[in-house]
C-alpha cells in the first residue's frame, strides 16, 4: 500500500476551492460586474439587480431540473415547447373550460410534469435517446400549443394573478423567492440524497450504476419528469409577469438554460455539475444580456454572444477535462 | 448482420415481400394512398396545380434533408441548418440586388454553407464537442446575425435572372423538383457504391470498428458535414428563388421540418442506417400532409404537432424493430 503514490495535494500553493470552476466563473462574474458596473452608472444599483434576478428566473427554474438531466449524461430540448404549452393550456383552460384561475395554474402544472413523464417514460422504457426523444417533442409540444391556441392570445387575467410575476415580496421581487427556494432544495438533494448521488453515478458510468443496483430507470423518470414540472412553473410565472399567453412563448429557453448549466461547468458529458454552477452561470448569462442591452446591443445581436459562450465555454471545459486526464 | 441477411436472401421469394416492406416502399404507398384518399375527400387536392405546388414549395426541404440523412446516418445532428439556409438566402440575394453577376451569387451561397458547416464539422470531429451543443450555438449565432445585420429588412427588386425555381426543363419539369431528383439519385448512389459514402455507414455504426478498417472518423466527420452545407447551400437558393422577395429572417422551425424528413424517410437516429430515398419521399409526404390538413378543413397550425408524431411513431418503431432483430 504504502508504494502508491499518494495524490499530491499538500504540493499546491493555491487553496483547492480558489480553483474550482464554480470559483473562478464567480471570480469572472465579480469582474464583469465591477466593469460594467463603472461602464454604465444605471447597472450596478440594487433596482436593476433585482429586475435581472426576475427576469432570470423562468429560465432558472429549468436550469436546475437540467442540471440533473445533465449530470446523467441526458438532455432536454423540449423545455421552451412545454413552457409554451403549458403557458396555452393555463390561459385556455382558465377562459374557455372556465376553470378558476388557481385550478388552471395546478392544470397547467400537471401538463407540464405530464410531457416531461412522457419524454421520461419513453427514454428509459424504448430506450430512445433524450436527444432525439426531446427534438421529437419539441416539435409535438410546440405542435399541440399551436394547434390548440390557434394563433389566439389570452389575456386579462385577475389582477391577484399578476403578483407572483410583478410584485415584491420583503421588497425582493415574488417569483426570486421560488427560485431561491427551488435552488436551494436542488443543491441539498443533488449534494447530500442518495437521489442526487445517483445521478453522478449515472452520468460516470450508468452500466456500473445499474449493476450496483440503483434505480437508474426510475430515477431518469423522475428527473424528465421534474423538468417539465419546472418547466410548467416557469410558464406560470412568466404569464403573470407578461400579462399574456402566446403559442411563441418559451422559444429559445433551451440555448439560455443549457449555456447557462454548460457555463456553470456542468460537463456536458455527464457525471461532472453542481447547483452552484449553474447558479452562477445563469448570473452570468443575464448580466451578459442585461450589460450588452445597457451599452446599446439589440436583444437578437445578444443570443449571437450567447450561443458563442456555449460553443466556448464547452471548448475550454472539455480541454481542461483532458487535460486533467491526461488524454 | 443486415450485410448477412441481405446476401442469403438471394433467391428468397420472401425478398419480394421484404423490398415492400422497406421504409422507402412504406412511404411510396403513404405519398400516394394519402393522395387518393384526400382526393375522394376533397377532388381539387389532386389540382395538377395543388399537387406541383407541393412538390414545387417543398423541393429544397428535400434537398437539405439529404445532406441532413448523411449527418445523422454518420452518428450526428444538426439543429442549425435552418438557420443557416435563412442566412445563405438573405447572402445571396444581397449580393444579387447589388450586381453582382448571377452565378457568383449562386456560387457565394454554396460555398458558405460548406465554409459554416465544415467549420462545425471540424469543432465536432476534431476538437469533440457534441454536435448538439455547437449545433446549437451556431443556430442562435446564425438566427441573431441575422436579424440585427439586416433589421429583418425584405430583399426584393431581385433580378429576374436570379430566379433559379423558374428554370424549366422540356417545358415541364420544374428546376427545383429536377434537382430534389437528381441531388437524391446521386446522393444514394454515391452513399451505396463509393468507398467514402459507405465510410459515412461505417462511422455512424461502429466508430471504432471503422477505424480498425483505417477510416478516418474524423475526416468523414468534416466530410459529412461540408457536403450538408453544400446540400444546405443548394436549398437555400430554391428557397431564395422560388418567391419574389427573401425575408432576410429565419424561416422558423425549418431544421424541424427537415430532421422529420431524415427521420420519417428511415435514417436510424442511432446512426449507420438509412437512405436519402427514403428521406426525398418522406420530405414528400410531410408537404403532402402540410397541404391536405387544408383541403379536409383541419387547421394548418396543427402541422408542426403531426410532425412531432410523425417522428415520435418512427423513431421508437426504429428501436423496437432493431430489439426485435437483435432478440431474434
């Protein structure tokens, strides 16, 4: 025993948690902050902190079930389709089966968990690939809005149905105290369940992870599942902010939540990721949107530097990966 | 194993059976029973008008969808490609409207398409990214361009020249239905019989195996990938020149409405399978079905949701079918 070498941690001058992705990503994100900060006096003040934290939050309640999903080593594409199908169901329901309003947002809920069981249920049980099982949704949950819908819009909902997007709560925008809660519990159950070691396990080798007999089936459920859920939510508080429900609501929401969990240093081979990344990632993404808006960058010039961070910071990630590996 | 099957069932009578029952005959019968059934529902769906209309509005998903087979039949996807023929569009219109002789803007549409994708290409085979995530990146690079580069402006006073789609053949035969023809009969000779096209089948089934067989998997990759953009190039100018004016927007959910097309016409998502026959014909029906939502009253927004289906009901009759095949 003792001829193996140990790990040569003692060796490193830097302290281990100052190397950490989620650290220099916060480091980066510090520094962006301070720049834009000096750039623009209207950025750094507490207002418009809190404004982004609202506008961030119905991509941050599907970045956190993706996190999971992402750990695994899977992917769902089909999150904006069932924010926009769920966003339709919750306003059809409440105006034309005359559902109240509470009931409507349980149903839009439902519908939501419901097309996420769906892509879970067919993933684990056909085996078909969550890339494709969630292109081949994206395509039917988009589908289905546009056909129920019809290219109608609902509005003029009661006005208590605004609060949850609108309001503040302890003078803290409503919706950011479901993320913070929804953040919280994802980074205890992802950090200190079983559930949530699992995924890892999942993600490294799910052929060791189901000889050591953990419910991978089962738990891949749930988490496609949860994504839809979340995805519902997410629809629920963005028709209270926006005051309306479109067919087109929620198209593009996968490119922001998956930079935002790529940019948080989840792998995007699985087995790697924590909440906290992706906390920061998505910090990170909406300070991008909200500083280009501020120096004068339109919003469509704003997802070209989106989608350029999700190719690069996906290149840096894998290269130092392997260069950890020695590959 | 299909190599296995397919040399003993020489004098088979039950091969006849089998050559009915391959996808690309499937379809055949769906493209022309669907045809005769919308028809005896509704007789002015079968309008020699309506029908080279379909045929004529829908030939470049046709023709992307080919380069879109290769891609996936190599292991891959492609989410850009809309994007990307959205933007070769709106370049070479540009260039048209401003002078510049015919054939170069033809030409600039092409070779930016190979140049995009085979620098995607390049990103998923050398430096190994996952397609989806460059892919993906690049479609909201391609879609954001766009838009803040031309403010969404229409192209029109295009010279009349420029019209690739209006080029007939004999009288009769619509330029962009003779290349939908001619792009998949070569794409499926050159993919069965040449050694790179069954390159692309070795890759998309055995990476590893293949490269004991010293091919190159990345060079197939990029291969690949530049031929999609050519493919992507060539659908694009149908797309440009078949309306009098270029939107200089991304036409949505077009990458959709091709990989329905791959997909549907056969192209296992699990890659190493499939024929670009099989996705021209299915790129048929989807425009087909498009068109006869409208003759038998049902609203045309329900189109995208019967794609979905439509790639739902393939793709797991796909994997049960290969289970079956491996069980047995």
């Amino acid at each position: 025993m003792s001829e193996i070498p140990l790990p040569q941690v003692a060796k490193r001058v830097v302290p281990w948690w100052l190397i950490r992705h989620e650290t220099m990503l916060a480091l980066i994100l510090l520094i962006a902050l301070i720049g834009l900060g000096s750039l623009n006096n209207r950025f750094l003040t507490l207002d418009n902190l809190l404004n982004q934290g609202r506008l961030t939050t119905e991509v941050g309640l599907i970045a956190l079930p993706m996190t999971f999903i992402i750990i695994t080593g899977g992917i769902d594409l089909s999150v904006g389709s069932i924010v926009g199908l769920c966003a339709i169901l919750l306003g059809y329901s409440w105006k034309v089966f005359g559902f109240p309003l509470p009931l409507a947002m349980c149903f839009s809920l439902l519908v939501g968990a419901a097309a996420g069981f769906l892509n879970g249920i067919v993933i684990t049980r056909v085996k078909v690939p969550p890339l494709i099982m969630t292109i081949a949704t994206l395509a039917l949950y988009r589908g289905l809005a546009e056909g129920i819908s019809q290219a109608r819009s609902v509005r003029g909902y009661p006005e208590w149905f605004y609060f949850i997007g609108q309001e503040n709560l302890f003078g803290v925008p409503a919706q950011l105290w479901l993320l913070l809660i929804a953040i919280v519990v994802s980074a205890i159950v992802l950090d200190r369940t079983t559930f949530g070691r699992t995924l890892y396990a999942i993600g490294n080798n799910e052929t060791a992870a189901r000889f050591s007999g953990l419910a991978v089936d089962r738990v891949k459920l749930i988490i496609y599942t949860l994504s839809g859920l979340m995805a519902g939510l997410s629809a629920c508080v963005l028709v209270s902010r926006v005051t309306t429900t479109r067919s087109d609501m929620g198209i593009g929401y996968e490119l922001d939540v998956i930079a935002a969990v790529v940019l948080g240093g989840t792998s995007i081979f699985g087995g790697v990721g924590t909440i906290w990344g992706t906390v920061v990632g998505l910090a990170m993404i909406q300070l991008l949107k909200n500083g280009l808006a501020l120096t004068g960058v339109k919003g469509d010039a704003t997802i070209v530097v989106i989608g350029a961070v999700l190719i690069l910071s996906t290149l840096v990630a894998s290269s130092l990966q392997r260069k950890r590996e020695g590959v | 194993m299909t190599a296995l099957t397919l040399a003993g069932a020489g004098a088979d009578p039950r091969r006849r059976l089998k050559v009915l029952a391959s996808q690309e005959a499937l379809l055949a019968i769906a493209v022309i029973g669907l045809a005769i059934a919308v028809g005896l529902y509704n007789p002015r769906f079968l309008a020699v008008r309506n029908l080279s209309d379909v045929l004529l509005g829908n030939a470049y998903i046709a023709v992307a969808a080919v380069g879109m087979s290769m891609v996936i039949v190599s292991g891959n996807i492609d989410i850009s490609v809309g994007a990307l023929i959205g933007v070769l569009a709106t370049i070479s219109g540009t260039l048209a409207v401003n002078g510049a002789p015919i054939v170069v803007a033809w030409l600039a549409a092409l070779v930016a398409g190979v140049a995009v994708m085979a620098l995607q290409g390049v990103i998923i085979a050398y430096l190994r990214i996952p397609a989806i995530v460059v892919t993906l990146g690049m479609l909201s690079i391609l879609k954001g361009g766009l838009i803040s580069v031309t403010g969404g402006k229409w192209i029109t006073d295009l010279p009349d020249s420029f019209h690739l789609a209006d080029i007939e053949f004999f009288g009769m035969l619509p330029f962009p239905v003779f290349l939908m023809i001619l792009v998949t009969i070569l794409a499926a000779l050159w993919m069965r019989y040449s050694a790179s096209g069954r390159a692309i089948y070795a890759v998309g089934g055995n990476a590893e195996a293949a490269r004991l067989c010293g091919i190159s998997q990345p060079r197939t990759v990029v291969m690949v990938f530049a031929l999609h953009g050519l493919f992507a190039g060539a659908a694009a100018l149908l797309y440009a020149t078949q309306l009098r004016v270029i939107q200089s927007t991304v036409p949505p959910n077009l990458e959709l409405t091709i990989i329905t097309a791959s997909v549907v016409g056969g192209v296992s998502i699990l890659g190493g399978v499939g024929t670009v026959v099989g996705s021209t014909l299915a790129a048929v029906l989807i425009a087909e079905i498009a068109s006869a939502l409208v003759f038998i009253d049902v609203s045309p927004y329900w189109i995208r949701a019967v794609q979905g289906v439509l790639i739902l009901v393939t793709v797991i009759a796909d994997i049960l079918r290969r289970r079956r095949m491996a069980g047995a």
